[in-house]
C-alpha cells in the first residue's frame, strides 16, 4: 500500500504543483474546520493544504496549525512535505536556494502549540531531530537525481511575523546560529510529530535577511519565488513517484514513551 503523501505550501504557493483531478473539501476539526484539497500525483492520492488559505489571507499568527495538523491525520496522512519561504541568513544561499530543515529555534509566542493535554493524558515528546530523517534522505536522493541542487543542514529561525525583522534581531538569530528566517515553520512542525506523521520542510530562500540587504518587500518575496515554482513541483512530484511507499519510522513512533 503506497504510504499517502501531505503538502503544507506557504507564501506563493496556492495550488498543488503537478496535482490533478482536485478536489476541495472541508473537514471538521475539533479545531474548526479546515480546507483541503485532494488531488493526484503520480497516480496517488494526495492531501494539500495552502496555509495561509487559497489567496493568502491568512497571517502567520492565525494560521490553524492545530487544524491543519488533524485534518492531515483525519485524512489518513502518514508524511507531509512542507514548503517554507524563509529570509536566509547565509551569504552562499542567495534567492531560489532551496534548502532542507534540520533544526529550528522557536521565537513565536501566543501559538497554540501542542494537542496536549488529550483525552486527559499528557505527552512529552522527543524532537532531538523534529524533522523526518527518512524523508529528509529521500528528497536529498530525488533532488540529487533530478539534478536539482538542494541544500541541507539548515536551522530555521521562527518569528511571529507579519512584519519582517530589524537588523538587530537578524544579527541576533545569525549569531545563535540559524540559516533560514521564516515565520510559519513552527509549531508546524512538532504538531506533525505529536501525531506521529513524518514531516520534512524544504526552505525556499526569497530573499537575504533585513540587514543583510537595504530592505525587504513582499512584492520581491513573492516575485522570486514565482520563479522557483516548477522545481519545487518537480521535487515533490519525484517524492511521491521515487518512494510510494515509506516504511517504519521513528516518527511513527513518536508517543511510544511520550505520553504520561
Ligand atoms: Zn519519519
């Protein structure tokens, strides 16, 4: 049995790249209700969720990630593979690098950030590694054998947002030793663990940092990563195609110790 593929896309990002015969479907959540589309790709079926809505509507701060997260699992969602646009931190990493996310540092505040307590019982889970190893080897194999050139090693910073960052705290985050600033990639992330679904993300650089430019707009953001569009698709495609099915993980196993 193919393993069924999820696609959280952020900023640029509307529609499923490579996706046909969508469907658009509302599921309830005990978080709300949530969109989703469902597609196929490569012959699957596959769940895709643009996180700030169809027509980018919905800030960092608001973005249902708990929602989202359930809707996935609802879905029956073993692996995610998410795009994050992200400010880079790196000089070598200019605009349209992509970049896969290994680490992350937490700056967020006021997001609700774990499904926890649930059915009165508490868990603590393990996020040494909050990213799936697995998938993380396999896209790096993809990239690899479509020629496209896909970094790793990379801590994303997370921030509130909307508004981009000062020089001060850019100069802050490099010196503690992120790559990527973005403002959605958390608690993304650790909610895809506390259902125990594999997750990777794949940063797409938009931009350097502020301060390491004269400034940023959102219409340059948005500009550059229109450009980069069909390689993101190519590589999620690949994914999908190379390694329909994914096997056991240790994120499938993510509350074997967790809960109290
Ligand atoms: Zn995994």
């Amino acid at each position: 049995m193919a393993t069924k593929t999820g696609f959280i896309t952020g900023t640029g990002f509307y529609a499923l790249p490579g996706a046909t015969e969508v469907r658009p479907q509302e599921v309830v959540t005990p978080f709300g209700n949530v969109y989703v589309e469902l597609a196929s790709m490569e012959n699957q079926e596959v769940v895709f969720i643009p996180r700030h809505g169809k027509r980018h509507t919905i800030s960092p701060r608001e973005i249902n990630f708990r929602g989202n997260l359930w809707a996935m699992k609802e879905l029956g969602v073993e692996r995610i593979l998410a795009t994050s646009v992200s400010g880079s931190l790196v000089a070598a990493w200019g605009p349209g690098t992509l970049v896969l996310v290994d680490q992350f540092l937490n700056f967020t505040d006021g997001r609700a950030e774990t499904f926890y307590p649930m059915n009165g019982r508490l868990a603590h889970v393990d996020v040494t590694d909050p990213y799936c190893r697995t998938l993380h080897e396999q896209l790096a194999a993809s990239a690899e054998k479509l020629q496209i050139s896909l970094k790793s090693g990379a801590t994303y910073v997370c921030m509130n947002g909307p508004r981009f960052e000062t020089r001060a705290e850019v100069e802050m985050v490099r010196r503690l030793g992120g790559h990527l600033l973005g403002q959605t990639n958390y608690p993304e992330c650790v909610l895809a663990r506390e259902l125990a679904i594999c997750y990777v993300t794949v940063g797409i650089v938009s931009n350097f940092a502020a301060g390491m430019q004269l400034t940023v707009t959102a219409t340059e953001v948005i500009e550059n990563i229109r450009k980069y569009g069909d390689t993101v698709g190519n590589l999620f495609a690949a994914l999908v195609r190379d390694y329909p099915e994914h096997g056991d993980c240790a994120c499938r196993h993510a509350l074997d110790q967790a809960e109290l």
